[in-house]
C-alpha cells in the first residue's frame, strides 16, 4: 500500500465544487489584487482567531518580513530566535540588517527552551539605557523582540515569553506558519489562538499548511490598531495614500482567488483540525502498542490537551532516521524531514560566528525528526501500515 505523506487531491474532492463556485465569481469579477474577496477573508479570518484585524500578504515569509518592519526593526537591533525552524523565520531578521541571537530547543517539543531565553537575559544581557529591550553583551546588539515558532503544529509555551517581554520591554512576533487553528496559553488557564498571543502573528498558506492556499499566500494579525495600519501600508510599497510613499515597503498583497479559496477552506478547517488530532491520537496508540517508544523511537510528539497541537505535521524522533527513511521509501510510505541542518550551521550565516555543539538540541533533533504521513483524510488502515513497516524495520 502506498502512503503518500500529504494527499491534496482527497481534500479537493471534497470541497472540489465549492472551490470552483468561488475562483469562478472571481473571475466573474476580475478583480484579482486586494479588493471585496481579500477583505471578506481578512474579516473572517480576524473573526476566527478573535483578534482584530488581520491582513492578507504574499506569503508567510512576507508575513514575517513585514511584521519586523512594521515593529521598525532594522540594523543594530537583535531578535531572539531557535535555531531549529524554517529558514524564513530568521532570514527575515538578517534582510533587515539585524542579528538573530539564537537560543536552542527543548529536546522533547523542539519549541524554543523559554529557560535558556530567561538564562540568556540574565548572564548575557543588561537594561538598554532608554529603558526599551535590553543589549546583549557579545554582539552589543539592542534585543527588541522574542520569535517563537510554532512548530508542526505545537504552540510554544508562550506564558513565560509573555512574562521576559513585559518585564523587559520586547516585542514578541509569533511564526504561526504551522499552527493555524491551534490554541495557545498566555497565562494559567487562558487559552487564546495561537498568534494573537504577541504583538503580532504570522501565517503561511502554503499548500501543504493546515490552511492552504492554492499557491502561496500568508497573513498578519493583530490587536494593535497602529501595528495594523502600518502592516497594511508596508505591503503596497509603503504607499498611504496611493503613490504617496510614506516608507519603503513591499509589493505583497494575497491573491483574491487565493482568498477566494481560503474562505472556503476556513469553514472547514475546525474540523480538519479535528481529524488530525484524531489521527495523530491513533498514531499514538498504535506505536505504544510496539513496543518501541523509549527504544528505537525516542520520542513521540505530546498529544497536549484541547488544540494546543494540531499536527499540521506528524514528526516523531528516531534512532538510524536516515535508513528508516530510505526503508520506508522502498515500503512506498512517504516521510520528509524537517529539517536536516539547523540554521545556525547553514553557510549564508557563517557570518554569525557559530559552530557545530553551540546548539546541540537543534543538531540532535535534526538528526532525529522524521515526519509520517499525516491529513485529515488519511485512512486507518494506512496508518497502521505506516506503524507496521516501522515495526518491521526495527525487528529486521
């Protein structure tokens, strides 16, 4: 049996007509940059993560782009962020003439250590005299904001980073590119969706996301009128009004029939949340059932409660990765890793300094992390073949 790790083709045969219905009164329209459709999406989208007011941008590295300009950002500024993430999430910093100040993983969740950041605050750092953010002693950089990354769909504990930003004046930015439709706690028993959390949060449409696009595609939001209002003017070129250029900013606008599609999606996205815990739930079971977790699989992702994981990857940790793979692939299973270098050793940063076993959680999950096949519409019987190959591999 042949498990793909993502089929696109299952979720369009369910909303297929739907999605039609929706490009075609675009292209009724013509009205293809910004224009009713975006603004339809970009309410229902506010309207759905609780927040008020989100903004629809190109992409989600564009999303993340913006959201640093928009906070003014810029050189001799620094930004706290894990190692192990997309390369987007800090090249975002560096375009801007900033220095991402890396801080490792948790080797369970792989989401940003938030001890190591309060560490880093108090043997690294002191006050910037204006009183705003603080300066890190190595690179006497001026630390202006925290970027957590909600990664495969787990949020990242954000009571804590809520705690080091108000005590010390920082911004925080959540990469929500993974994570649409989970829940974050911003303090004891508060849950509130992921990227509302922040100063602003950032989603990506890509395809494969929990909410995809038919292309790329990406969002802003937040609470704070004036951060909206710059995010807004940032993404058509700084403009306000039009041709009258305010700031140097970017041509990226979402597509209206990449709207168009979205608002189809979004009234289904709870559901298709909801399937995939289910399925990472069963995942669970199943491998327990091995006899290899705490062996050969060294760790399988938390379950968490509610929706504070909502596996839009399903990404266990395990011992000779690189075989299993090649073993599954022979099998016809299909699996990715995510992500085989951590930033910090990747060579456009050699600049930065680092070296490998500065971080060495990131460098031990990226040789370990393997993501399975995972959606919402992933039949039970293709996960149990999933389990049993694995199974087979280690008893071989």
């Amino acid at each position: 049996m042949k498990v793909p790790l993502l089929d696109l083709k299952a979720q369009y045969r369910r909303i297929g007509a739907e999605v039609r219905q929706a490009i075609d009164e675009v292209l009724e329209s013509q009205q293809f940059i910004l224009g009713p459709t975006v603004q339809r999406f970009e309410e229902q989208a506010a309207s759905y993560l609780q927040c008020s007011s989100a903004i629809g941008v190109a992409s989600g590295s564009d999303a993340l782009l913006l959201s640093l300009m928009a906070l003014g950002i810029g050189a001799g500024d620094a930004v706290v962020v894990p190692p192990f993430t997309f390369f987007s999430t800090v090249s975002c910093i560096t375009r801007l003439g900033a220095t991402p100040i890396f801080v490792d993983i948790d080797p369970e969740g792989c989401l940003l250590d938030t001890r190591k950041v309060e560490a880093l605050f108090e043997e690294r750092c002191r006050p910037n005299p204006d009183g705003q953010g603080l300066i890190e002693s190595q690179s006497q950089r001026q630390i202006k904001a925290i970027l957590p990354i909600h990664l495969f769909g787990q949020c990242c504990p954000m009571a804590p980073l809520v705690s080091l930003a108000q005590r010390h004046r920082l911004h925080i930015v959540e990469d929500v590119a993974q994570a649409f439709g989970a829940s974050a706690l911003p303090s004891p028993g508060v849950a509130k969706p992921a990227g509302t959390v922040g100063d602003l949060g950032c989603f990506s449409f890509f395809p494969t996301k929990n909410l995809g696009a038919m292309g790329d595609g990406g969002l802003v939001v937040t609470n704070q009128k004036a951060l909206a209002a710059r995010v807004k003017m940032l993404r058509t070129h700084g403009a306000n009004p039009k041709y009258h250029h305010q700031a140097v900013g970017l041509n990226s606008r979402l597509d209206a029939i990449h709207a168009a599609v979205l608002t189809v999606k979004l009234r289904h996205v709870e559901q298709w949340c909801q399937e995939r815990i289910r399925r990472a739930r069963l995942y669970q079971k199943l491998f327990s059932e091995t006899g290899l977790v705490g062996k050969q699989i060294i760790g399988l992702p938390p379950l968490g409660s509610g929706k504070s994981h909502v596996f839009n990857y399903y990404v266990i940790q395990v011992k000779q990765r690189d075989e299993l793979r090649q073993y599954l692939r022979q099998q016809g299973i299909q699996s990715e890793v995510y992500y085989p270098l951590p930033l910090h050793l990747q060579p456009c940063f050699a600049d930065l300094g680092h070296k490998r076993g500065d971080f060495p959680n990131s460098e031990l999950a990226a040789s370990q992390v393997l993501a399975l096949p995972m959606y919402p519409e992933l039949a039970l019987k293709q996960q149990g073949v999933v389990v049993q190959e694995i199974k087979n591999f280690y008893r071989a």
